[in-house]
C-alpha cells in the first residue's frame, strides 16, 4: 500500500507518545478554558472539578460535558476564551439542526485546521501536481474555507468554484482536467448524474478521488459515486464546533476515518446516561479540542452517533479511527415505537438499483405513524407499464419492512422530481412536528 503522510512524525506517532502528548495539551487548555471562559468555569465549579484535578487524560471523564444548547445559551461571546481582537475569523454551522452557531478562530486556529484537511487531502494521494477542485460552499459554512485552505497547504492548484452551477464545475473538471474533487456525497452524486446526461463516461473525466463528507453517507452510496464518477471516494468529518471538515479523515484502507487526535480527544458517551463507553460501543461521539485558542470545547457533545476503533492500519497513521456516523441522534425518526435511520433506507434503495434521490416523508393518520418514501425512476425504468411499476414498489417495500421491522409506502416518482442537492441533502420531511 502507498504510504502518504503531510505531517509523517505526527500522524503515525506512536501511541503511548501520543497520549502522552494529548494529556500534556489537556491540562494546560483545562487551565485556559477555566481562566477564560467564565460560563464553563461554572460549570466546573458546580461539579467539583478544578483545573489541578486534571492531570492527564485519564482524568478526562471529570469533566461537565458541553452541549449546543449551551452553545446557544452563550451566543455570540460567550465561550470566546481569548480578546475579541486576537481572533481572524468566524465560521457558522449550518443549522440543519436549528439555531447557527458561531465559532472564533485565531490564525494558529486556522493553520491547525488547514493542516488538518491538508492531511485529508494527501491521504488521498494528493501532491502539488494535483488541481483540486472545492465544491463545498464558501462563506460561514466551513467546508469550502477548510478544503480550500489544506489545498493550497498540499500547494495543489485550487478551484474555489463554491457549490451550485453544476454545468460550469463540469467545464472545470473538463478543461482544467481537475484530479480530486470535494464536495457533500450527494452533490458529488448529482455531478456524475449530469456528466453522465451530458455523454461524459466515467472513464473520460481527470478526477481520481474525491473527499466527501458534511453530511451522512451509506457504503452503498460510496460505492455508487465511485462507479459514477469512475473514481475512488473518501470520506471526511467534522463539525464548526471543533474547527470544520478534517476533525477526521479516511486514508486509502477507506474502512473508517482517522481522528486528528494530537488535537481532538475522542469519547464515545452513552447519551442517556452521559457514561463514557469502551473501545468499540456505540454511542455518542464526544470531542475535546486540544489545542484551540479562540473557542476550544472541552467534552463537546456531538449528537453523531458512531463507533471508534484502534485496530492497526493498513496505511500506518496510529490515530484512533471513527466509522462512518450512523446518523445524528436527532436524525433517528421514532416510527410506530421502532427507530428508523435514513441510512438504512439509503442502503435498501441503492442495493436495489436505484440512485440516492429519495424523500422520506413522515406523517400520522388516524393516531399512526405513517412512512411514505418517495423514489425516483430511472430514466430508462420511465417507460415500464405500470403494472412493472406497482411490482418495482411492492418489491421495494418488502425489502424496506426486512431492514426497518416496520413497512412504508414507496411511491416511484418521475426521474428528476425531487430536488437535488448542492450542498447538505434534506431527506427527511417529519410532518408530525408540524402539527
Ligand atoms: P450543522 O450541525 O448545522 O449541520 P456543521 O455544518 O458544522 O453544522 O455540520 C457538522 C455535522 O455534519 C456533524 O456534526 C455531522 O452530523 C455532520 N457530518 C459532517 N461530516 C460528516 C460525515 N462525513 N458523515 C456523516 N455526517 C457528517
Ligand atoms: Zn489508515
């Protein structure tokens, strides 16, 4: 396997060394969240923890955990922990989930973050020889700045094209022969879907990888774009909260992303009892920032439900590995008592032959829960009879009620009717919160 490393001492540090490094950062960033950021200070005080009981990160779990409603609760300053004018920048989430959030950033806050999506970038074979072009949005939302930043730290030629206009990003790809792509997977999705309309095989376009994250993706999903875009695909996390996209990154072993863990300290929670879970459960994914000046999270709570793992890799990186999020919590739909995650109607539909356009709409009738899914036809599926249509439907739910233990409606829909995505797909349309 070809090893790529951006920062080799670093990212295939040796573990013992490494924890060694987290716990000296920890207790001196313990001390500067306490000394300024009297909101968090507080919440120390009311648990009983100071900064002297803090000693490494076996200590860790001492600490109150953070959440966004105390982000929230403390917008716009307040949980600033340096001089309003020792910050360069802010970013803002993208409020899939409510309210935005603002994060602060120093210039060494920015550096730390570029380095990170610069590591992405060259685990993914990226050199200075590479045109890389960024599709994320650019503006508050920290895919576009945070891709377009580790681009130029790889110092490959950059493409700051910002999401949308999906005809000009192919001429893009096409004339100046792009090689890694970065996007949200759907939009990734989307681009092949119009390049294959416009008569460009997989085969003919430059690109050779591309990174795609911000928003959950299935294997399933992967698999398709690769076979789309005739391209390898890797995935990327992060959230505004801790810096943006590159918290975590896959390598070319693709089963799993590398958390950058000489600046993030990783925990898997039990979210209703707030206990720190081993190795392996799953559970909520907690993150503390490390090395971050301006707005630096102690045991941040993610919502992201995950699984983390320090089986050896392949690619050599010794940083513990985060699998692909299942989901927000808030993404779990409770349907007739049972959960349902849009991830796994994702994997029935693609596994099944159909491309990721679909539509989760969630209602209740009669004092029920009702799920309607609704999918498009291919272009070709179009001109079957509606009797194949109504066998394409009862063939689908049948698959659906073997995944979810619940059966939903699926309606087959006209190729092109639902609305595709440049940016972080809403699939799912809860009705029953509208009521
Ligand atoms: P918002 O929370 O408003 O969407 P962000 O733009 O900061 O704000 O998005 C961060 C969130 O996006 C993460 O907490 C996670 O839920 C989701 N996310 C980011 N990358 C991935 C990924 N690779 N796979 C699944 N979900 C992801
Ligand atoms: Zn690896």
């Amino acid at each position: 396997m070809q090893k790529n490393y951006y920062q080799p001492e670093i990212e295939t540090m040796e573990l013992s060394k490494l924890q060694a490094l987290q716990s000296e950062k920890l207790v001196k960033q313990v001390k500067h969240v306490y000394e300024n950021v009297p909101y968090y200070r507080d919440m120390m005080d009311k648990k009983g923890v100071k900064p002297e009981d803090i000693h490494g990160i076996e200590d860790l779990h001492k600490l109150p955990l953070i959440s966004k409603t105390d982000l929230r609760e403390t917008y716009p300053y307040g949980m600033l922990a340096v001089p309003l004018e020792d910050c360069v920048r802010i970013q803002s989430t993208s409020g899939t989930t409510g309210k935005r959030v603002i994060a602060y950033y120093t210039q060494n806050d920015v550096e730390l973050w570029e380095e990170c999506c610069a590591r992405a970038i060259v685990a993914v074979g990226g050199t200075k020889k590479d045109v890389c072009q960024v599709a994320y949005g650019y503006g508050l939302f920290t895919g576009g700045p945070g891709l377009n930043g580790g681009s130029h730290k790889v110092g490959c030629l950059t493409l700051p094209m910002s999401s949308g206009n999906t005809e000009r990003q192919i001429q893009f790809i096409t004339d100046l022969k792009a090689t890694i792509l970065c996007c949200t997977p759907s939009y990734a999705a989307y681009i092949g879907e119009v390049m294959k309309e416009q008569g460009i095989k997989p085969e003919e376009n430059s690109l050779k990888a591309g990174i795609f994250g911000a928003e959950p993706w299935t294997e399933e999903m992967r698999r398709d774009i690769e076979k789309t875009l005739g391209i390898k695909a890797y995935d990327i996390y992060g959230l505004t909260e801790t810096s943006g996209p590159g918290v975590a990154f896959e390598c070319e072993a693709q089963t799993g992303m590398h958390i950058n863990e000489d600046h993030f300290i990783a925990e898997i929670i039990d979210p209703d009892t707030e206990e720190v879970l081993p190795l392996g459960s799953v559970g909520e994914l907690v993150f503390t920032s490390i090395d971050k000046e301006a707005f630096p999270l102690l045991r941040y709570r993610t919502r992201d439900i995950c699984k983390l793992t320090r089986e050896a890799c392949p690619c050599g990186r010794t940083h513990v590995k985060m699998c692909k999020p299942m989901g927000r919590s808030d993404d779990m739909m409770i349907i007739r008592g049972v959960n349902v995650f849009p991830s796994q109607i994702e994997t029935v539909l693609i596994n099944g032959g159909y491309a990721p356009n679909y539509q989760i709409l969630v209602d209740r009738a009669n004092n029920t829960d009702t799920l309607d899914i609704n999918v498009e036809l291919s272009p070709e599926q179009e001109k079957d009879t509606t009797k194949t249509v109504a066998q394409r439907e009862k063939a689908l739910e049948t698959a659906m009620r073997a995944m979810l233990g619940i059966g939903p409606k699926v309606h087959l829909v006209a190729p092109k009717s639902i609305a595709r995505s440049e940016g972080k797909a809403v699939r799912v349309i809860d009705k029953r919160k509208l009521h």
